[in-house]
C-alpha cells in the first residue's frame, strides 16, 4: 500500500487515540504505520531543545493556520508566544524583558522543501504545526492579536 497517496486525507485530531483514519476508504492504521509526514510524526530537534517541552500556550494571534513554503536544510524558529511581529516565525520579541516573557521559540529544520502549516493560534499540541486547535470555541471566541484589514 502506497501511504505518501493518503498523506492528505489524514485527520490529524485522531492521532491522540492512536489511530489515523483515512477520509478516502475509512482504513484504519494502527500509530507505527504514520506516513512520513513531519506534521504527524515526533521531530527529532525534540531531544535536543528544551523549548519543545513547555507547557505554557501563547496568546492567540489569530484564528487560522499560516501557510509557508520551507526550504530543505534551512532551520526556522516558531513563535509560540504570540508577541512577534514577524507571524509565524520568532522575531526575538520575546527577548524583551520588559515583557516578562518566559517562553522560548521553537526551533522546526526542514528536510524537504514544500509548503507546511504553522500554527498562528498558539494553542496545537503539535508544535509548530497546526492540529486543528483554531476550531475549538474558546480560541474562535477569543480576541486574536492580529488586526483585521481596513476596507
């Protein structure tokens, strides 16, 4: 079975019940089978920064997902506070000690180029990829730091 083919028509929300279900034949996978997707499997960088491991959740900067087309080899740190003017990515905004921030960026190498989706809500368990959090009630009814277009 070729599983790169299903890659999107993965529903990331399952992942936590250990099963991926495929929205095309409804197979069920068992969680050692996920394809080779960075957005579904632990990054490596995992053991060698500690900033993967906060539990603290930013300020929500708005409510969808930023897409971005990542270069294979170059390094990007993921802001996930929330403060950085330069969204998705970390301005060192949080660097400020006025601003008392205690969260640190984290740091996503891209192994092949193509276009991901960060999270711009601050609040995905998969960092710093969107897991579908922006859909819960309480980040739609929260007031997001972004600013709307002027018409």
């Amino acid at each position: 079975m070729n599983i790169r083919a299903f890659s999107t028509c993965i529903r990331l929300s399952n992942i936590k019940s250990n099963t991926i279900v495929q929205f095309r034949n409804y197979k069920k996978l068992s969680i050692y089978e996920i394809p080779d997707i960075p957005e579904l499997q632990d990054l490596p960088e995992r053991q060698y920064y500690d900033s993967y491991h906060q539990t603290e959740k930013g300020r929500v900067y708005d409510v969808k997902p930023f897409k971005f087309l990542c270069k294979a080899g170059r390094a990007y740190d993921w802001c996930p506070c929330g403060h950085s003017r330069n969204q998705p990515f970390c301005d060192e905004t949080c660097k400020n000690e006025r601003l008392k921030i205690t969260m640190k960026p984290i740091r996503f190498i891209c192994r092949s180029t193509r276009e991901y989706w960060f999270c711009n809500c601050k609040q995905t368990e998969h960092r710093p990829f969107c897991d579908g959090s922006h859909k819960n009630p309480e980040v739609q009814n929260s007031t997001p730091t972004v600013k709307p277009p002027r018409m």
